[in-house]
C-alpha cells in the first residue's frame, strides 16, 4: 500500500503517578531523519525510540515530542539526593572567587536535572509505559500515512490514465503527419524548375519521416505507464523508484516536442509536460 510522508498522530495515558502524552509529526524527506525530544525522567529510551520508529518508517523527516508531567508529589514524601547537592555546593564554593556576584536561590537549585529524587513513580514502569504510548501514535501515523497515500495513488492513476490517452492519440494522428509531410515535400518540390533524381528525392523524404518519427518515444512512454502501474501495486516504499520514473517520463515527453511537425503533436507535448509534472510534484509526497 502506498504510503504519504506527511501526517500527524499524538497519544496519550494516565499511568496512575502521571500523564504520558506524545505528539509525531512528518513531512517529506529524502531519508529517514528523526528528531527526538524527552524529559529527563526518560532519556535513556531514546535508543529504543529510534529504533522502533525506523522499523515502521521507511522515510521522511519526522519530530517525536514525549511528555510526562507527574502527579504533584505529598510535600513531606519530597527526597533530594543529597550526595549532588554537596557536589553543586562544593563547585559553587570553587568559582565564587571568579564569580562574585554568583547567587544560586533554594528552588533553582531544586530545578537541577537529578536533585529532586522522584519517590512515587517506578521507573521501569514509566519506560515501558512511554514505548507503548509510541507503539499506538505510531500505529496512527501509519494509518494516517496509508490514507494519504491511497489517496494520492488515485490521483496518480488518474494522471497515468490522461497520459496513455495521449499516447493513443498520438499513434493515431502519425499517418496522417506523415502523409502531410510528404505532400508538402512534393508541392515544394512542383515549385522548383529544375528537375531532381528520384532516387534522391525518395531518400531526402526518408531522412524527413526519420526526423519526426516518434514510435520509439510512444513505446518508451507505454513502458513506463506499465512500469508505474506495477510500482503503484507494490506493497513497499516506492517513492524513489517512482521519481526515476518521472524522470524518465519527462524525458520522453522533450523528445516527442522537439520531434513535433504537426501543432497537435505539440500540443500533445505540451499536455504530457502538465500531467507529469503534476504527478512529480505528488510523487515526492511518497515514502
């Protein structure tokens, strides 16, 4: 199933000592890049968190917000590591001398990461809290990924379909170019005095047809509209192999413009141009 690179998801629990939330959010990317941010009760699960967000995302650049506000502790159950305080007190006492006007008040000092002993929540509890909190955002982001996804697979059928239309048409103006190019090689010819070998004339209308012969072109385009139907029906990330394919699309559509003799060939070109530029552009929405 086709997947989109831009969603949203958040989550949230009640773990009896505090609140878990969390909030995921992507947007297109060339690769996987994860920025995490953690309160300091749980910065020790940012390995996990990485690893688990790689295996169900295969791309995009994605912001991973984690939260834990808890409970409000019984005033008389508050415990301090007293062992930090001593060290905070001794390296205050080191660089009062440089520093005079150096004032550290009681609640900044309580505010230190790791000075307030956390007395109700176990922390073990709390981790394995926080991973399936990030299981069920991430199962949201993934469905929310696939609906975006389905959506812009319907849009890229649609533009595949105009495409091989215009091929078809194409195919069926070309002997008609054709005779038109050759009738207006012979009434150019009528309007020359001097007489030409056949066998010359013959050859120069060749080298003409040659010029504007666009089969391969229309071939090229009808394997790549096969090509991107498949990609599409995969059930993987297809957005780079999709994008080369785009390439290869438009390329096709240049030659077939520069190879026009006929407006509605170019106007055929210039349609192409339109459609495959719009599915470019959804394209690098795709993981």
């Amino acid at each position: 199933m086709l997947r989109s690179m831009t969603a949203f998801a958040s989550a949230e629990a009640d773990t009896g000592s505090g609140v878990l939330a969390i909030e995921l959010r992507s947007v297109n990317h060339r690769y996987l890049e994860l920025g995490v941010r953690l309160p300091e009760e749980l910065r020790a699960l940012e390995p996990a968190i990485r690893e688990r967000v790689a295996a169900r995302l295969a791309r995009g650049k994605v912001d991973l917000g984690l939260r834990w506000k808890p409970l409000a502790a019984d005033a008389s159950a508050i415990r301090v590591d007293e062992a930090l305080v001593e060290r905070l007190a001794d390296t205050a006492q080191t660089f009062a001398a440089r520093f005079p006007q150096l004032n550290v008040d009681f609640v900044s000092l309580l505010g230190w990461p790791g000075v307030l002993l956390d007395s109700g929540t176990d922390q073990e509890s709390l981790r394995q809290s926080a991973l399936a909190l990030l299981d069920e955002a991430l199962a949201e982001m993934v469905a929310a990924r696939s609906r975006e996804g389905e959506r812009l697979g319907g849009f890229l059928g649609e533009r595949l379909d105009g495409i091989e239309r215009i091929v078809a048409d194409v195919r069926t103006w070309l002997p008609e170019v054709r005779a038109a190019l050759r009738t207006r090689f012979d009434t150019r010819l009528a309007e020359l005095k001097q007489p030409l070998e056949p066998g010359r004339i013959e050859q120069e209308v060749v080298l003409q047809l040659q010029r504007i012969d666009v089969d391969e072109e229309l071939d090229r385009l009808t394997a790549h509209i096969a090509e991107a139907r498949r990609v599409l029906g995969l059930g993987e990330a297809v957005g780079r192999r999709l994008d080369f394919l785009m390439q290869e699309f438009n390329r096709e559509a240049n030659t077939l413009g520069s190879k026009s003799a006929d407006p509605r060939t170019t106007n055929a070109a210039v349609e192409l141009k339109v459609l495959i530029e719009q599915m470019r552009e959804q394209v690098q929405n795709l993981e």
